[in-house]
C-alpha cells in the first residue's frame, strides 16, 4: 500500500465478497494509533495469511478523507453503503467520539450491527459510544484512564474494569488507551485464528514492548 487507508487493488469483487470481514471505522478527530495501531496488526494478519479467511478494511460514514486528531489524514476505502458486510467492526476512540456519544444516527447503527451478531470491539474511548448505545449493559469493559468514569456514568450497568488493558465479554471486546489496541488486535488475531498465527503476526511485526522510561 502506498499509504494507510489506501488498498492495493483487490483481485475481484467475487474474491472480496467471499472473505469475512473486519472493519476499522474512521471519523474527524480519531486518535490516530487507535486506528493504525489495530490496522498493522490485521493487514499483517490478513495479507500474509489469506487462507485463514479474513480481509480487514477502513471505512468513514461518508467523506472520503477523515483528519485524525493530531493531524494525520486518512482516506478510506469505503463508506457506510459501500462496505463490505462487516463481522467485525473496529470503533477506535479519541476526542471525535464525543460528539457521536450523542448522534442517534451512529448509536443505532451500532445497535444494528450488535443486533447483527457482528462482533464489536473498541479502542479506547471508541467504548464510550457502545455504551451511549447500550450494548455493554451489564458487561465487563474498558476504555482510556481518563475516561473510565464517563464510561461508568453512561452506563452504570457497566461493569468498569480499571486496570485491564482490554476486556472480552464475549460479543464485545474494549481496549483501554491508544497502544492497548495493538494488543487487543492481537487478541482478536488469537480469538479468530488461533494461538499460533496470533504468534506468528507478533512475530511479523516484531511487536515486543520495552518501555524505554
């Protein structure tokens, strides 16, 4: 790819509609690894493993470009209309989120896609919209430090877990802040494809964290 958020052409539409699919929603003010942090470790998965089944795209609700919240611009691939049916949807966080907390547009697209079976994950303070839509009522979950106590005030049915850097309750997967959605798609690498290839892509990308400070 020559850039992120830019795909190198697909051999068909038959071949693309054949895999399943995650998807790594993008909107104004994202947090900029939230989404490239996920994005590294699935394309990593999905192109050096295609057997195992899975294609991960990006997509935004309509404009073509999305300017993250550090400045990085992104265009995705796809919009709303045009994604491919989603298994997975990646929600990443960021101060863009807060203005969707409150936009019955995106709140009930997240509830169809939950009422889809799609598996949700989140990054970040990408769980503080779940929450505003209902879906981690009574579920364990996550989001950055700085927010864990709007998350428990969106929903007080939440079970808050403060100090784990992601949480699987089982049709819902968060991510604490920014970095922890690498470990997350990892997780999601292991859940989807199994311990090995979860290794094997760790590996690829040479993924072995030693804080310096």
């Amino acid at each position: 790819m020559s850039s992120y958020g830019t795909m190198e052409p697909m051999e068909s539409m038959e071949s693309m509609e054949s895999m399943k699919t995650i998807g790594i929603f993008l909107f104004d003010d994202v947090e900029e690894l939230d989404a490239v942090g996920p994005w590294e470790v699935l394309a990593n998965w999905t192109q050096n493993w295609p057997e195992d089944g899975w294609q991960v795209v990006n997509f935004s609700r309509a404009l073509p470009e999305v300017r993250c919240a550090k400045g990085l611009t992104i265009r995705a691939d796809f919009d709303w209309n045009t994604v491919p049916p989603l298994d997975v949807l990646v929600f990443p966080g960021g101060q863009g989120t807060r203005k969707l907390l409150d936009d019955p547009t995106v709140l009930d697209w997240v509830r169809q896609l939950r009422g889809d079976e799609t598996l949700m994950t989140s990054v970040c303070t990408g769980s503080l919209v779940y929450a505003a839509a209902g879906i981690l009522a009574g579920r364990a979950a996550t989001t950055y430090w700085n927010a864990l106590d709007l998350l428990a005030q969106l929903d007080p049915a939440i079970d808050v877990r403060r100090n784990d850097r992601w949480v699987d309750s089982g049709e819902v997967i968060t991510a604490s802040g920014v970095s922890a959605g690498i470990d997350m798609a990892l997780h999601l690498v292991r859940r989807l494809a199994g311990d090995e290839r979860a290794r094997q892509v760790r590996r690829a990308i040479q993924y072995d964290p030693a804080p310096p400070v």
